[in-house]
C-alpha cells in the first residue's frame, strides 16, 4: 500500500482522533466531525464484480488486505476527513452463531448468512457450550486473518463485525420463537442471553489480544475510530427497532451493559428508527454513543441529542442520498454540533431516498459520489447552527 510517509500519517490520525475525543467529551466546537465512508469493508452496497472471488475463503488473508488497503489508499489521497486507516477481518455478521452451530451459506456478492437457527427446543439451551475459535463456524479464519494482517501491516486492525447478545440469540432460536419464549419461558431466553453475552465478551478479548489492541480502544464502528480510553467496543443493534421497549429494557439493555463496561464503554449501532428505544440507551451500563444509520429520519437524531445529553455522541450515518443537497441542508439545520459525528457512505449500488427512509439499487461512480457529497456535508456543516 502506497500511504503518506509516517510522520504525515501519525499527524493526520491524532488530528483526527483529537477532534473525534472533542466530540465524546461533547466539547464545544466549531465544526461537526466528518467522514466519509468510503473504504468498503464489507460487501452490502459493494459493486459485486470488484470483491475477489476468494475474499471469505479460509487462504484468501492477502485478497482481503490488497482490497482494503487500495480502498485506504483512495481514501487519504482524497479526503481530509477524521478517518482514521485500520485493517478489518470482514466476515459478515453471522460469526459467532456460526460457532455455535448455525450453517452459513456463502454466494457470489453476497455476505456470509446463516440458514436456519441451530436450536428449536427449550432444552437444548441449558446444554449450549462455549465455541472452540480454533476450531469452530467462521472463528478460526477470524484469527488466522488477524495474524496475516499482523504480520504483513503496521495498521490497526479491528476486531470482526460485532452483533449483540440479542442477535446472536436471535440466529439461534429465530425471531418468532424467541420473542414467543420471552412471554412464556423468560428465565431460559435470559439463560441464552447471559451465555451469548459470556461468549462474545470472550472472543472479543481473544480477538484483541490477537490483534494487539488495548481493552479500552481499537475499536472502529462503520470506519469511526473509537478514541482509547473512551471505549474499546462497539456492536450491532439493529433489532432493537422492532423491539417493544418493555422487552427490549428486560432481555437486552442488562447485557448490552456487560459488554460495554467489560471494555470501558462502548458505542451502540443501529439502522432505522429506533425513537422507542433512547430511554433503553440511557439506561444501558457503559454506553458512550450511538452510530445510527437514520435513514433520514433526522427528528429521532435531535430527540436523541436532547435525551441522551452529554452522556454519549451521536454518530448520524448513512448511505450517500441521492438528494444529498436537502439531506445535509436539513440535517445541520437541526443537529446539535456539540456530541455529533457526521458520515457518509458513497455506495456505488446503495443510495438513500431522502424523504422515504429507503434504500434504493443504484448505478454509480462511488468517487464522484463521496467528492459531492463531502462538499456538501463542509458546505452545510459550516451553515448549520443546530438546535
């Protein structure tokens, strides 16, 4: 990979990392910190035809680093943004379940998914065992990646896609069974719980050990450096959208907090709207931010600034819209500057239908995309006073 010489490059990570910790000590400032998401790590929104046939195989370490590091290379000869280049085991979503016993379908252009759930009977949770990750679903690539990174890279390198206790349980068991045992057999959904929050402690700390990262840092949620000594892991959340927040306060928000304070905080990812939720977020042990990928549905965004306060920054994210002028417009017209992260990911096949809160298939040039929109998101960010 052809990078800024190392000087250049140490000076452009800690400014970034300098106004990314402003932002978490929700600091006044003159300028929300912006990102713009370029460099693909995983394959959702990707052009299929530029992802190398062996990017998940269990030899394919050197494909994945070449992608990602052509992808950086890109990035900082672009942007002057707060991305800070780390390395990224990409394996899809489905790890730890894989471990556990889920089947994983692989296809062409598409992420690793899981088949059907591994448990359909209240009994066999009381027999669930901890993975062998030498052995084990998708663990062992996992690491084996990791070392390859390692020895061929002096960046960072992150831990995989990290899915939450709820997640896990849900790949599992299955929504509908899940949800059916929270009613009718909730001491045993509580007993799969606290062993997916047990398993994916441990195998976060054995990727980080792997890795060389700290306990408290190396954390990278969707490209945001998650400074040392804030918090040192992030996960996903996606279900918590769909969750009454009744359900979500008892089976979700006690482990969501154990894995956060097992690593001195942590950042919540979530896609969608998930408004119901921001007093369950305020309650969660150990939460300093939330990545939302809004879907343009900015009213959430502000009444999160106003419940969650100082307590954690907001990260508003999303697929590059196509009407980017009026998404950026009315985002900083209303976003609160102080304990804001702004980014933006310029899919060549995804786009945001500002107004809709969907997701359409697009065709078109990711770089032109990300330059326009990283214009407009200075341009308005000057201009937004916030609320």
């Amino acid at each position: 990979m052809t990078t800024p010489d190392a000087a250049h490059l140490a000076a452009r990570n800690e400014r970034s990392l300098e106004h990314i910790t402003a932002a978490y000590r929700h600091e006044a400032v003159d300028r929300v910190p912006l990102l713009v998401g370029d460099v693909n790590y995983w394959i959702t929104g990707e052009d299929p035809s530029l992802i190398p046939d062996d990017y998940f195989e269990p030899d394919g370490y050197a494909s994945m680093q070449a992608f990602q590091e052509a992808r950086i290379e890109q990035h900082l000869a672009a942007y002057d943004d707060v991305y800070v280049p780390f390395l990224f085991p990409w394996y899809g979503s489905v790890v730890v379940p894989s471990a556990l016993g889920c089947p994983v379908v692989f296809q062409r252009g598409e992420e690793p998914a899981i088949a059907a759930p591994a448990i359909s009977d209240l009994s066999a949770v009381s027999h669930l065992v901890p993975p062998d990750p030498e052995r084990d679903g998708l663990m062992p690539r996992v690491l084996a990646c990791i070392d390859h990174f390692r020895a061929h890279s002096d960046l960072p390198i992150s831990f995989t896609d990290n899915q939450g206790p709820l997640n896990i349980a849900l790949n599992l068991v299955g929504l509908e069974r899940l949800i059916i045992w929270m009613s009718e057999e909730p001491t045993v959904v509580h007993e799969l719980l606290d062993f997916c929050t047990t398993v994916l402690i441990d195998w976060i700390r054995l990727q980080k050990e792997r890795a060389g990262a700290p306990l408290d840092g190396g954390a990278f949620p969707h490209l945001i450096a998650l400074p040392r000594g804030i918090g040192g892991v992030w996960l996903s959340d996606d279900d918590s959208t769909v969750f009454s927040p009744q359900l979500y306060r008892e089976f979700v928000v006690p482990y969501n907090g154990r894995v956060f304070t097992a690593f001195g905080g942590g950042t919540l990812h979530y896609c969608g709207n998930a408004g119901h939720q921001l007093e369950n977020y305020l309650a969660t042990e150990g939460l300093v931010g939330l990545n939302v990928w809004c879907m343009g549905e900015f009213e959430q965004v502000f009444q999160a600034q106003k419940i969650l306060g100082d307590r954690a920054v907001i990260m508003v994210c999303d697929y590059t819209p196509l009407e980017m002028e009026a998404y950026f417009r009315d985002l900083f017209a209303g976003l609160r500057p102080r304990g804001a992260i702004v980014a933006t990911y310029p899919s060549p096949a995804s786009a945001l239908r500002y107004g809709t809160a969907q997701v359409e298939a697009v065709q078109r040039d990711a770089s032109e995309t990300g330059r326009r929109a990283w214009e407009a998101m200075q341009l308005h960010g000057r201009g937004g006073a916030g609320r």
